[in-house]
C-alpha cells in the first residue's frame, strides 16, 4: 500500500477524482534569465489516476502555497474547523548563490511536497494546492532538459531484443528534442518514432532509432505501445553507471 492511502481513509481516497496528485518530485533545476537571473524547480508529477506531467515552479511559488495554508488550516487558523499539522517549508535566503540556493532546495522541497500530499482529503481538494499542481499552458509549452534527478543509478538491461513485426513492436513518439549528456542516451528530435527496448527504472527506458541505441526519459516520449510487464533474463548485459556529471558503461 502506498504512503498516500496509508495516511488517509482508504474510502476518502478512492473517492478522489483522478486528477488529483499524488506524489511530486524535483526533476531538475532550470534557470531563467531576464532582468533578473532566477531558478526554477522542475517537477514531477503523478495523479491517482496513473497521469505524469511536468510543471515548473519557482520557490516564491511555494512560499505563496504555504502562507495560504498556513492562514487556512495552521494552528492560527480562527474561522477553519478543518485543522492539520502543515509541513514546514524551507525559509527564505537573501543572499548567496541563487544556484546553489536551489540546489540545496531540492530535498527539503521534495519532503515538503511528500508530507502535503499525504495530508487528509480537503487539504488536496484545496482550489490553491490544486492550482500549484496544475499542468498549465506554460508548463506544456517549456522543453525540460535532461532531468538528471531521474536518471538511473545502476541498472542492467538487456542487449538485444527478439525479433516481432514492425506494427508490433514497443514504440513511442518524441514530444520534445532530446540531447544526451553522454554517449549512451539516444538524441532525438520532437515526432521522431523510437523503438523500445527495455525499461531502466520507472523514469529512463532504452530504445533503438536509427540504428542507434541508447537510453532517454520517458517524460520525453509518449507510448504508443508498451513494453510488456515481465522481463526475459539476457544471457549478455550491459550495466548503465550514472553519477551528477557522468555515464559509463561497464
């Protein structure tokens, strides 16, 4: 059982519609620059439902969420009956690197967002917390990066693939251009057809495109056909050794 239905009511749950997230995680950081240079925080997100979308927000973003919950459900709270322990939000910093301001964000938010999201049912019906996790026309039209936090840390997969007819085989179509960091993730441009190979963990998968293999995110793909759920052992394999800054393979 997850987090989520296990801090809730299992029939409060079940009653949520499905587009109400579940869980969100810290992707990556992307910077914006203009009059003055900022960072924001670039999310995934998951539905009840099994819907995954990317929305990006900056830390500003947060603090409005929070003050508004704050005066809503906290202890302060005077014209609320509804009353929850909040989680608390990492305070503002005035000065210092604004990347590596962000960079240490990361998984403060990341437990913020954990703990929100496992809060009693009106809090996640709440207009604002719904608002904050909404996929808007913004969030669809930004090209996210490599999204490097979702990356694979070690993971074994096969070499080859046994031969099915071209309409059958795991496919997907690329929603935005993708540049690897390495020579191990496949580049690709928006509505290219990529063939797949296998699954690396639940955010990467391996794919073939041109006789080129390699590996790419899923958020930068959408299926047209699956991979199927079991895993036929290989008799060679090939391990994929990720760290901040560099692929290998072993």
């Amino acid at each position: 059982m997850s987090l989520p239905r296990q801090l809730r009511d299992e029939s409060d749950f079940e009653q949520l519609p499905d587009d109400v997230p579940v869980s969100a995680n810290i992707a990556d950081i992307l910077e914006k620059k203009g009059f003055s240079n900022y960072y924001m925080f670039v999310i995934e997100v998951k539905t009840k439902g099994g819907g995954k979308y990317l929305i990006y927000r900056r830390y500003s973003q947060f603090y409005a969420l929070n003050a508004k919950l704050e005066e809503r459900y906290g202890p302060e709270s005077k014209n609320n009956p509804l009353i929850c322990l909040l989680p608390m939000l990492p305070g503002k910093i005035f000065v210092g690197n604004k990347q590596e301001i962000a960079e240490n964000r990361i998984s403060l938010l990341n437990v913020y967002m954990k703990k929100l999201l496992c809060l009693p049912v009106w809090v996640l019906l709440d207009e604002d917390v719904r608002i904050f996790f909404y996929q808007t026309v913004a969030d669809r039209d930004m090209v996210p990066q490599a999204l490097r936090r979702l990356r694979p840390p070690t993971r074994k997969v096969k070499n080859t693939s046994p031969q099915v007819a071209e309409y059958d085989r795991p496919r997907a179509e690329a929603l935005f251009d993708f540049t690897g960091n390495s020579t191990l993730e496949l580049n690709f441009s928006k509505g290219s057809l990529i063939y797949l190979l296998s699954r690396v963990n639940k955010n990467w998968l391996e794919g073939t495109l041109n006789d080129v293999t390699g590996i790419f995110p899923e958020s930068f793909v959408k299926i047209i056909k699956d991979l199927p759920p079991q895993e036929v052992p290989a008799t060679w394999l090939r391990s994929y050794l990720h760290d901040a800054d560099v692929c290998e393979m072993r």
